[in-house]
C-alpha cells in the first residue's frame, strides 16, 4: 500500500460507495504508531477495515470524550440511619458510606466495577432491554475514569443541597 505517510482516508479514491477509505488492518499493524498518532496527537478517527466487511474507528481518549459530551449522570443523595447513599440511577448503583464523602468514594468504586463488568459481559448487556441504553454513559465513565476525571464526570452536573453539605460537613451518626 506504500507509506502511511501518503495514506489520506479523506480523500476519494473513485469509490463511489463511500467518501472515506478505511485502512486494512494489516496496514494498521505495521504502522501502528503513525495510525495511533493521528487519532490521539492530531484528533483525527481513523478509519480501519478487516476483510472488507468488519469496520472501525480508532478515535483519542479526548475525541471519544467530545462525543459523549451532552451525556450526563443524576447521582441523588439519600440520608440512611448511620449512613448516606448516594444513587446513580443511569446505571442503578448505589455507594453507601458513614458521611457523603465516604458515599462518594463508595459510589466511583461501583461505577467502576459496573463498567468493567459491563465492557466484559457487552453483548449480554447490550441485548438486554434493561440495560443497552447504559452504553453512552458506560462510554462517558470509562473515559473520564482513564483520564483521571471520573469523579469530576460523575457529580459535575449536580448541585449540592443544603442538606447534604451538612451531611458532607458532619458524620451521620
């Protein structure tokens, strides 16, 4: 196929059927570093094909981010005897701690093992009618948390009660 250099998955090679020409993946796996330079450092998808048939999009960790920007989580804060649990309803966890900090931790822990075992179980999850709609937000924790930001994803869209600072200042007891 020559260099990556010169491949431009942009431009028309007379293919009427698609504007972008996808790149094998056998080019892919020769020219790795050059393909994941162009979707992570210059913010461009690549388009990669297998047999012709099977296609995907290698896109940067910040693109991926970009995409799911309008994708939000609720998290609701419940006061317990003793406790606080904070809900997540998009993805139906809970955390549960002795102040709403400790609630907090807790809660990022179970997002994080829900979108583990989300990725791991993904054709059963994304069949199951109680489940498939989890996928852009499972897209936008797995992002946020491999860029350190999980916390900041997860509550940025929340305003704190006067309730719970007081439950945020204090341990519920």
């Amino acid at each position: 196929m020559g260099s990556y250099e010169s491949y431009n998955p942009y431009v028309n090679s007379g293919n009427q059927e698609s504007g972008v020409k996808p790149l094998n993946l056998s080019d892919v796996r020769y020219r790795i570093s050059e393909v994941f330079t162009d979707a992570v450092l210059r913010y461009g998808p690549v388009p990669i094909a297998r047999g012709g048939k099977d296609l995907g999009v290698l896109l940067g960790i910040d693109e991926i981010a970009r995409l799911v920007e309008g994708i939000s989580f609720e998290p609701e804060v419940f006061k317990e005897a003793g406790a606080v649990s904070v809900w997540l309803p998009e993805f139906q966890v809970y955390g549960r701690g002795k102040d709403l900090a400790a609630a907090r931790l807790d809660l990022l822990d179970e997002v994080r093992d829900y979108v583990r075992e989300y990725l791991e179980e993904i054709d059963s999850y994304r069949a199951a009618p109680n489940r498939r709609a989890h996928f852009p937000h499972i897209i936008k924790a797995l992002a946020a948390d491999l860029t350190g930001h999980l916390d900041l994803v997860i509550f940025a869209d929340r305003r704190i009660t006067q309730a719970e600072e007081g439950l945020a200042a204090a341990n519920v007891r």
